[in-house]
C-alpha cells in the first residue's frame, strides 16, 4: 500500500502561480509512476502530468503543457506539480497518484490522494 498526501492548493488570482505536494507513505516511492489529475465541478477527472520513476521523463496534457512542471525527489518521497500562468479553466481538485506502469488514463494507478482544492479567480 501507498498512501498519498497532497498539499498546495489554494485560491490565486489568473495568471498567478502554485507549487502543489504530494508527499508519499508506505512501499518505496522510486517504484512507482506517479501522476496528477483534476476533476471540475460536473466534469470528470481528467489526465495533468506523469513522470517516470527516476524523473527524467515526463507526459503533460495538452491544456497544461508549457505552464505546469511535474516534478520528483525521491530522497523525500515527494512530487510536485509546479503550475504557472494559472488560468480559471484550471480551477479543480487535483489529486496525485501512483502507480506500477507510466499512462495517462486514471485506471492506470493504483493509488491515489485525497485531492487538494485549486481555485483561480479572473
């Protein structure tokens, strides 16, 4: 089992930045895949970001290529979502995840947080 522990979220004016962390428990991080997705408001979860397990690969959405940064220390069992230029369409929960194999559809993972709640205003 791994358990997961996402922190960050917060309300931010658009165009504004936020780290979001997600700080991993239980079998050893580097093993596994990890990943960011988001669920808005009436809409399903839906792929951000995914980095292999030595970090040195990574997978973005379209919608979120070129202003977010997925990112890992293995040496803290932690991964980021550094995400810059938010706008209000990124408003969501994000939730992090791990998982055995690299993908970008949710059934991938085995593991998931809780979620952290983003909110940008325009």
């Amino acid at each position: 089992q791994v358990q997961l522990v996402e922190s960050g979220g917060s309300l931010v004016q658009a165009g504004g930045s936020l780290r979001l962390s997600c700080v991993a428990s239980g079998r050893p991080f580097s093993g596994y895949y990890m990943g960011w997705f988001r669920q808005a408001p009436g809409k399903e979860r839906e792929f951000v970001a995914t980095i292999t397990k030595n970090g040195e690969t990574t997978y973005y959405a379209t919608s979120v290529k070129g202003r977010f940064t997925i990112s890992r220390d293995n040496a803290k069992n932690t991964v980021y979502l550094q995400m810059n230029s938010l706008k209000p369409e990124d408003t969501a929960v994000y939730y992090c995840a791990a998982g055995p194999i690299i993908g970008t559809v949710d059934k991938t993972f085995l593991y998931w947080g809780q979620g952290t709640q983003v909110s940008v205003s325009s």
